[in-house]
C-alpha cells in the first residue's frame, strides 16, 4: 500500500502531506476559527469597558450587570429556533447572516448611544451569537467524516477562547487612547465584522457530509470510495470498534427530537454547559473589574491578564481534540474520548473555584485563569451529543442544548453584580479613585459568587463522566425510535 493511500483522507496530515487534499476544508475551518473570534471578542467587550461605561453612564454594579446578562436574554430562543432552521437550509447562509448581524449591532454605541442602547444592542446580540457554537459546528462537521471531527471541532472551539486573547490587548489600547476611547471598541469590532462577512461571501460552502449536498462524482485528490463518502452516510461498523457510535454515526436513521431531549445524558449535557457559560459571563462582563480592584492591577497588566483564561481554554480545547481524535481512532467509546475528559475537566475547574476566596495577588490570578480556563471547553459537549443522532438533526439538537445551557450566561452577571450590592459596594464616580473598602466589598460578592460557581462545577463535572454517553444513548434511540426520514 502507497503511503497515499495510509493516510486517512479529510485530515490535516493529509492537507499537509499531498498539498492539496481537502484544501476546501480547512478553509472553510480556518474561516470558522476567525468566526469565532469575533463572537467571542463581540462578548468580552462589555468586560474591558466595564470600568469606562459604567462611570460614564451612571450605572451600578447590578445595573451592569443586568446588561451583561441581557446579552442571555434570547440567545437561547434563537439558538433553538435557528437550529431547526438548519436542518432545512444551507448553514453557510445561516453564517453569513450573523456576521452582518453582529456587524452592525456594534455601531449604535459607537454612535454615542446611553446604557438604554446599550441594553436593546447586547440584547440583539446576543439574539445573532445565539446560534454561533452549533451552527459553525454542524457546517464544519460537514466536511469531515466522523471519526476525524474532533479535531478541527476543537479548532473551531479554540476561536472562541482566541477572541479575548486576540483582542483584549487592542480594545484596551483603544479604550486607553485619549483619542479614541471605550466606545472605538466597539466600532473597531463592528469593522472587523464586515470585512469578514465579505471574505465569507467569498469562500463559505457548504461540505460533502452535509445533509444539502447533492452526489456528485469523487474528486480527482479523493480516495476511489469518497464519492459515496461525499453523498452521504459511508462509514460501516468496524469489527473491533461496535461499541463506539463513531463508527456509524452517519448511517442512523432521524429519531423524534423530543426523545433525544428527555435522554439523562442531554439533561446531563445542559447542566454541565451551564456552569461553562457561568465562567464565561463572568470573564465577559467582571473578571477586568475583579482584577482592577481585587487584584490591583493597572489597565494595561488587566489587558494582558485577561487573555490568560482564554489561552489556557485554548490550549485544553487543542489538547482535548487531539486525545479524543487519537482515542476513537483505537476504537475507544466517545463516552471515554469525548464525555469523560470534559466531565474531568469541569471537576478541576470547581476545585480551583473553590479555593480561589482563599488567596490574594498573584495567585489569585492563577486560580481564576485555571479555574475560568478549564471551563471554556464547553464545545466538546455539544460535539459528545452530536453523536447520537443523525446529520440531519445535529443543528437542532445542538442549538437546544446551547440554548439552554446559555441560561449559566444569564445568572452569572446578575448574580456576581447583585452579590456584590449585598456585600456594599458603590461604584465611585467618575474621575474619583476607588477606596481600599469598596475593594474589599467587591471582593466579598465575588468570593460568594466563587464557592457557589466552584461546587456546582465539581457536581456537575461528576455527572458529566458519569451521564455523557453517546454510544449507549444512541444505540436506545435508534433501537427504539427510529424512522427513515
């Protein structure tokens, strides 16, 4: 056998090796990455001009954060709704709405809009982020067979913890510059926004595992079956790996949504996600507050530190892609490849929140980016789910558990904003230094805000590896309810 033919075809290997296998693919995921970007930049934001917005505009502590959770207030509604749209139309035409979207929605405040505008524009927003994680999912799924998703699934996830790092350090040299100021960062976005919408008008399709593609003929750099493999499910049970769904997951049949929903692994799934957009909305809307006046750091270190969460969540997302990419390709379970090691990294997150109330300076710094990094590995969740059910339906199943698990997002700004009225703290005004006191008072609504966060991440992490079973959930659907659609 030539070592063409080893080497699997639709991988990054391959893409490097032959120069031109899958190129489409890999642009197409490269597109998704930087995607990513902007949805998670469009959300961190809120946090860096925290300080700014809410002296300029008069707001307390849980007046802001009522705006950073209305960013929640219909992302689950859309994700749900958008998701089911999916299974009906091509999902790079999906993409390019929300890009526009997202574009767009930035604009007003840069315009001079008050906190009324800025409460209607989060809340918008959050409407057209709302379908991001599934639908970029569900397209890059497609051009992929199913035991080479993990990877550039994970890729696509690595965007999102690439935003904050990516443009934390430029948004705060734009709200820093006398010239420009906390409402520049939200043009530059707005900017950045669609110039991405047209280069995605340009390359965005739709892939050969997608449910819309057509058959067509394998292409010339194809193996001689990947025209089967290109319209649609090819992938037969391996011998030596029946246990595993990963081997048949694009030959199951449509099963009723509403029994995948009821499944304790799904209940499972939602509970985890929650406390990963818990850590999400607050590194989003208080961690640069948390590390000016707890940790008393200057603007330009909170820039810098602020991208520390998002690149340790990076870094697990990459590692975590490619031990589950190496496990099922031994034909380990996606249970233990996929749903094992996020529940184990939950468990950890919830250990460092735990004690995180117990330490100041440097090592708070260090339990809050362990803590609030090990929980952005949501994507590999809803890519554990995806599993269970057929091409067709994985937009739809995927954006109901976004869209529920997106309620975390809703609490945490709320929560640690009123938790922090409850210690006694008060905004000072503008151009009036903060008190060591209201530091500290800060700090004791945040603290509570961690012991909560911490032990509901160690609970759910457990049921996480315990629940998150594809292969078995899976298997009981299709025994039970399935129907060829």
């Amino acid at each position: 056998m030539s070592t063409q033919q080893q080497i699997p075809p639709h991988t990054l290997r391959a893409a490097v090796t032959h120069g031109k296998m899958n190129r489409r693919a890999w642009l197409v995921t490269s597109a998704l990455v930087v995607f990513q970007i902007i949805n998670f930049a469009d959300k961190a934001v809120l946090g860096l001009v925290a300080d700014s917005a809410i002296r300029e505009l008069g707001l307390t502590a849980g007046e802001f954060g009522f705006i950073g959770s209305a960013f929640f207030f219909l992302f689950a509604i859309a994700a749900v709704a958008v998701g089911f749209l999916a299974g009906k139309v091509p999902t790079r035409w999906i993409i390019l709405t929300m890009g526009i979207s997202w574009a767009v929605l930035q604009f007003p405040m840069l315009f001079g809009g008050g906190a009324a505008v800025l409460l209607v524009t989060r809340i918008l927003l959050g409407a057209a982020e709302g379908p991001a994680t599934p639908i970029t999912l569900q397209h890059v799924h497609g051009w992929f067979p199913a035991k080479e998703r993990g990877l550039p699934s994970s890729l696509v996830a690595i965007g999102s913890t690439l935003g904050p790092i990516v443009a934390a350090p430029a948004l705060a040299w734009i709200i820093a510059n006398p010239a420009l100021g906390w409402r520049w960062a939200f043009g530059f976005l707005g900017i950045v926004g669609l110039v991405w919408s047209l280069c995605w008008l340009l390359v965005g399709r739709d892939g050969p595992y997608s449910h819309t593609t057509r058959k067509r003929a394998p292409a010339p750099e194809e193996p001689a079956d990947g025209g089967a493999a290109a319209a649609g499910p090819v992938e037969q049970p391996a011998d030596g790996g029946r246990d595993s769904i990963a081997d048949r997951a694009d030959l199951l049949h449509m099963v009723p949504i509403r029994r995948v929903l009821g499944t304790r692994m799904f209940v499972a799934a939602v509970l985890a996600g929650a406390g990963c957009f818990w850590a999400q909305g607050f590194l989003t809307t208080w961690s640069p507050k948390y590390l000016a006046s707890v940790v008393a750091l200057s603007p330009e270190m909170i820039g810098l530190v602020s991208t520390f969460p998002w690149l340790l969540g990076a870094a697990a997302l990459l590692v975590l892609g490619y031990a589950s990419r190496f496990l099922m390709r031994r034909g380990v379970t996606v249970r233990w490849a996929l749903g094992a090691l996020f529940g184990a990294m939950l468990l950890c997150s919830g250990a460092c929140f735990l004690i995180l109330p117990h330490l100041g300076g440097s090592a708070a710094v260090v339990f809050v980016t362990l803590g609030a990094g090990l929980a952005m590995i949501y994507p590999l969740a809803p890519t554990a789910v995806a599993f269970c059910v057929c091409s067709r339906q994985r937009a739809a199943v995927m954006a109901s558990l976004t869209g529920l698990a997106s309620l975390g997002g809703v609490v945490a700004p709320a929560m640690v904003g009123m938790l922090m009225d409850a210690a006694g703290y008060v905004p000072a005004p503008k151009g009036v230094p903060e008190t060591a006191e209201m530091a500290a008072r800060l700090g004791e609504g945040m603290d509570s805000a961690f012991w909560m966060i911490g032990i509901y991440l160690v609970v759910v992490g457990l049921l996480s590896v315990l629940m998150l079973n594809p292969d078995r959930t899976a298997s009981r659907l299709q025994e039970r309810f399935a129907f060829n659609g």
